[in-house]
C-alpha cells in the first residue's frame, strides 16, 4: 500500500482550493441568506473545465475516476463555501452518470458535451414524498403515448430544479403489482424540464439555501422515446451506477465541511484569552478538537479506499455506505464541537460555524440516511436478515 502523495491528486486539490479561497464567507453567508444560486462560483470552475472531470475525454471531458472527482469537492466542501459550494457542482459532476454508462451514443453526444462546459444542468427526480427510501413504490407514471411517453406525477428534494433545463426522472412504466420484482418497471428519462408541464416549488430548509431543493409537479409531460436513459423497465438498475460514486463523493465532502470546522475552531482557541490563557490550553477544550481530528483522518482514509476500489472497478457497495456512515458522523460531530468551541459567538452568524454546522447535518441524511447505511451493511456486508 502506498501512502505518498500523486501528484496528479495534489494538483487537483490545489487548484480547487485556490479557486474557492477566492469566495469567502461574507459571499457564502450573502447568497445562502438571499437564496441565490452560486453562479460566479460555478462560472469559475466550469470555465476551467472541472464539471467535466468525469466525463470521457471523447465527450469533451477529463475523463478521470471518482478518486479524482471526490479529492476535488472534499476540496471546495473544506472552503467557506462548505456544502453551498460543494453542491453547486456535485450533480453537475454525477447527475450524469446514469447516462454515462447507460445512455445511447446518440444521447451521449448531444448531452454529454454541454455537461462537461458546464452549460447544461440537469436535476435529479428520483425522490416522492409518499414512497421515501423505498423507491419501488414510487408513483410518478409514465404512460406510453405511441412511440413516446406521457409523465405524471410528482417528486420532492430535486436540487437545482430552478436552474435545471433537463431532469433525469424515474417513472414507472409498469405497475408494480404486474411486475416480478419490486424494482422492475421503472424507467429512467432525461427528460426536457418543461416549465409548461411541470410546476417547481421551492422547499424552505435548514441550511444550504444556496443550492435550491424543490417539489416538482408533472402534468402531462410528453418525453420522447429517445430520451430514455438504457432500456425501458431496466431504470432503477440504472441508477444504481451512480449510487456508489455518489456516497463516496459525500463522505469525501463531509470530510472537508468537518476540516473547514476544526480549523476555524483551533484558530480560535489559539486566540481567544480566558483566565490570562488562551482556551486552547484547557484539555476540555484541546481533546475533543483532536478527536474530531483523529475521526476525520479516520473516515478521509475510508473514502480514499472506497474510491480506489471503485475505480479499480471492484466491489464497492458495503465501503461507499460506511465512509458515508463514518464521514457524515465526523463531519456533524467536529461541526458541533467547533461550535462548542465558540460559545456563545458560535451560535452568532458572525463566525459563520453555525452555518457549517447546519450543513454538516445534512450529511447523515442524505442521499441516504445513516439507518439505510447500516441496513445495507448489516445485510450486504455481514450477512445479516434483511430488516425491512
């Protein structure tokens, strides 16, 4: 095993650091206060190509794995941007994996280019309201039309539906009750966000209010069958090849939203004097510091090696849920000592840690709960009886 630095990978945290240094947290504490979307942030890394980093070079991308994509946001995720900055760009990144591995060449070259300058944003409906993590149950339908296929239905938590000109939407072409198995019948588009058939309402939310996250209503939404995403009733297995890429890349920017914590908080017990000394110096204080710090080393090696793995296209389903599990936890924790650190100032937006903390929240819920993890890991990993 081989623990020296790649230059390539140092290269990209480099300039991803360098790049996001240059918006700092008066600007992320402006956008997220006025709900405004990052568009000078995102400019400056699609203009230097980097939505691109995993589309193939054929394609107009860089072509490289999950390893170098997931170095890149734990990058952007450890600025002052934290989880605003991060999922500006994530779905940019992933959102198009599905059609990546999936898709027709014809769908490739026409979509895949503009994905990769960073010009097209695509959405991701999978989620309902009244089906949550168990995605067979979905109701959203897609009824055949002749050669084509008319959508109905409704989604929640779509990111970037305001900005979005297309959405990568799962709909069931066959009743549930009529197929096999619980995940046949469902079918994955890339389907025209229609504002004519499609009503978004934005969700107010806790944090990361710079990244919209919106209910999608569907009426009547004609898609064109070559606008399906793999074969039809194949699309939840679809879906699946961006799953994995997905976790990994969440867990490496929890990993930095927590590093981003930790270190405002050290700067401060540095600094701030208390009884003649600088709080630092009290173990109630330096202890849980350096354990957050012990844990976010803990869980960078766990996506590290999960990334590896997958990009060794190796099996990597039971390693991507527990660097999620194991980042989400560090992230959230060294947040809300970093917090604690502060006292009464971090609880004021003045410090910006209460807005980290807000953010690293997110981490343990999505895109899957921290109880999904572990389900998956009890029964895929040691083998356990499915629980649910």
């Amino acid at each position: 095993m081989d623990f020296s630095k790649d230059p390539e990978l140092e290269q990209v945290r480099s300039e991803a650091e360098k790049l996001a240094a240059a918006f700092d947290d008066e600007y992320w504490s402006e956008h997220d206060e006025k709900h405004e979307f990052p568009w000078d942030f995102y400019n400056a890394f699609a203009s230097r190509g980097w939505i691109g980093i995993v589309v193939p070079e054929k394609y107009g991308g860089a072509g490289l794995g999950v390893m170098h994509a997931a170095t890149l946001l734990t990058s952007v995720a450890g600025s002052a941007g934290a989880m605003n900055a991060a999922s500006s760009l994530h779905l940019s990144i992933w959102g198009m994996g599905p059609v990546i591995h999936h898709g027709s060449e014809e769908m490739k070259e026409r979509y895949l280019p503009p994905t990769a300058t960073g010009e097209l944003h695509v959405s991701f409906g999978v989620t309902e309201d009244d089906a949550g993590t168990d995605t067979s149950r979905i109701r959203t339908f897609a009824a055949a039309d002749g050669d084509d296929f008319v959508v109905n239905g409704k989604k929640v938590w779509n990111t970037k539906a305001q900005q979005a000109q297309k959405v990568l939407l799962l709909a069931r072409t066959t009743p549930r009750e009529e197929c096999k198995r619980r995940f046949d019948g469902l079918t994955l588009f890339l389907a025209d966000l229609d504002r004519a058939h499609c009503e978004i309402r934005e969700i107010p939310k806790l944090g990361r209010n710079a990244v919209n996250s919106n209910e999608l209503f569907i009426q009547d939404l004609p898609v064109s069958r070559s606008d399906v995403v793999g074969e039809v009733g194949r699309g939840f297995y679809h879906i699946l090849d961006g799953l994995n890429p997905e976790r990994i890349t969440i867990a490496a920017e929890a990993v930095g939203i927590g590093r981003r914590a930790l270190a405002v908080a050290t700067r401060y017990a540095k600094e701030r004097i208390v009884f003649d000394r600088p709080i630092g110096k009290n173990q109630a204080i330096a202890h849980p510091l350096a354990d957050s710090s012990s844990e976010l080393d803990a869980a960078e090696l766990l996506w590290q090696k999960a990334a590896w793995t997958y990009d060794a296209r190796e099996p990597v389903g039971g390693l991507a849920n527990s660097a999620k599990l194991r980042a989400g936890e560090a992230s959230f924790r060294a947040c809300d000592r970093a917090l604690q650190t502060l006292g009464g100032f971090g609880y004021a937006r003045e410090y910006h840690v209460e807005r980290y903390w807000r953010e690293s929240r997110l981490m343990r819920l999505a895109p899957v709960s921290q109880e999904m993890a572990l389900n998956y890991i009890a029964e895929h990993v040691l083998g356990l009886p499915r629980s649910y």
